[in-house]
C-alpha cells in the first residue's frame, strides 16, 4: 500500500492530487469469495485541521484518486494523509506543499 501525492500551493489555494494504492476489494466478485477490504474513512489535516473528510465505500475502484483544493495555504507547510480500512489497517503521511 502507499500514498502518492502533488500538492502544490498557487496565491494561497493549494491543489491535491492523491493516488492511494489499495485493492479496495468488496468481497463480492467472484461469486462473493473472499472477505471485503476497502478504506472506509480518509482524512486530510493543515495545520491541525481537517480540509478534506471522506467516508468511501467498497463501491470505489481500486488505487483511488482523489483531486481536492483548500484555501489559507503556504507553500512549505505540510498536510498529513491518513486512511483507515474496514480490517483496522491505515496509513499516514506527511506531504510538502509546493
């Protein structure tokens, strides 16, 4: 799994693109073999607080992309990522505006 991200700040308007590597998995292809594994909550933190808040389902495709903007940002600063899973597993990370 892995978090790939550009964030880049213009005036102060930052634009992010994130590419979430996850199989995003229903359990319900193949005849419903197999147990379901999909990020259920994605949040995104400036500065202590939360500029994007998402409750996905297993309905989202595999790798989601996720294209948002948020204003009062500088170039420099950092937002965190951070998703959990319906299993428990998550991931964060810091990026650097640009």
């Amino acid at each position: 799994m892995g978090i790939k991200a550009i964030a880049k700040v213009k005036k102060d308007i930052a634009t992010v693109k994130l590419l979430v590597k996850h199989p995003m998995a229903s359990g319900k292809i193949g005849g419903g073999k197999g147990d379901p594994k999909y990020i259920n909550h994605l949040t995104v933190k400036y500065g202590g607080r939360v500029v994007y808040d998402m409750y996905p389902t297993s309905a989202i495709s595999k790798n989601p992309y996720i294209k948002f903007a948020f204003k009062g940002a500088k170039k420099g600063d950092k937002i965190t990522v951070e998703w959990k899973d319906n299993t428990g597993a998550g991931e964060k990370k810091d990026i650097k505006l640009k």
